[in-house]
C-alpha cells in the first residue's frame, strides 16, 4: 500500500513523497536530520514542526499539530 508524506525543501517549499516502507526515504529523511524511532507513530495530518523531538514509543494523533 503506497503511502504520502509531504517534506520540506531548503527553499520552504513541500515536496510530497510517495512510499511503501519508511526506510524508502533514508535519503530524505537524512538530509532534513530527521530520524523516527521505533514503534513510533504519526497520524494522518499530523505536522510536525523543525526542530521537535518525539520520544521513543510515542504516538501522535490524527491531524495533531506540533510547532
């Protein structure tokens, strides 16, 4: 099942990224400085805002909002 993720670009555009697994993205994720632990979950619509720092095991809600 393809799955969406939308990531911002250095010119704060966002690009929207298809996928099937996480690890698809290592690149992208790796040049944003991004890492997702596991077991972690991020609802539908959740953003996450630069700079925020999600505990291992945490689960993030549907449409929730972190800045």
């Amino acid at each position: 099942m393809k799955k969406f993720i939308y990531l911002q670009e250095e010119n704060g555009n966002f690009q929207k990224y298809e996928y099937e697994n996480i690890s698809d993205l290592n690149e992208e994720l790796k040049k944003r400085k991004i890492t997702i632990g596991d077991s972690a979950k991020i609802g539908a619509g959740a953003m996450i805002g630069a700079g925020a720092m999600i505990g291992a095991g945490a689960m993030i809600g549907e449409f929730a909002t972190i800045e």
